[in-house]
C-alpha cells in the first residue's frame, strides 16, 4: 500500500501550475504517462497533485517500493523538481520514475 501523504503530495507539490486536459488523464495511464513538465506547469493546483500522484504510484509499485513519507519522500520531490526545471519538456512519468530509480536503493520495499 502506498503512502500517499506529504512526500507524494510534495512531488506535485513542487511542480509548476497546470492544464486542465490532465483532469481526465488520471484516469488513463497511457494519457498521463504522455504530460510533459511543461504541460504540468499549465495545469490547476488539484489537477497537478492527481496527475503527479497517479504517475508516482504507478512507478514505485512498478519498482516493487512504496514513498515514504520522510525525508526520502522529501528527496524524491526535490529530484523531480530539478528534472522538470533542467527538462520541461520531458515526460512528466520518466522524470518521476528515474527519480525513484536514482532513490531505488533508500526507499522501502513493498510488502
């Protein structure tokens, strides 16, 4: 089960404002796997946090870890910020998953 409190809420957090068209995207992995930073930043507040919180679930179960909500979290929000500031127009998924892959080693397995 994944934590979904202030680590991953910092991971959307830290993005810019967003679109709308991402509202929907939540719903449907292969839509929001395609959002770039760019199209994060143009999206509303709540918007962002689904989008971002979906993506970031999806990789860390991928991974076999969860998002702890502590520092490592913490750290996982920061790496996604500076992958977005560095790439916006990177895919908003791979700048998520690589963070938690640099990090793969720190956060726990899940159970």
């Amino acid at each position: 089960m994944f934590i979904r409190n202030t680590a991953v809420t910092a991971i959307a957090l830290v993005l810019f404002a967003g679109a709308t068209q991402a509202q929907t995207q939540t719903q449907n992995f292969e839509s929001a796997a395609y959002t770039t930073c760019r199209d994060a930043q143009a999206m509303q507040p709540e918007a962002r946090k689904s989008v971002a919180i979906f993506l970031a679930e999806h990789s860390a179960r991928y991974r076999g870890v969860t998002i702890p909500d502590d520092d490592r979290g913490a750290q996982l929000a920061q790496l996604v910020r500076g992958g977005c500031t560095l790439a916006p127009d990177a895919y908003l998924f791979t700048v998520i998953d690589r963070a938690i892959q640099a990090e793969l080693t720190k956060l726990p397995k899940r159970q």
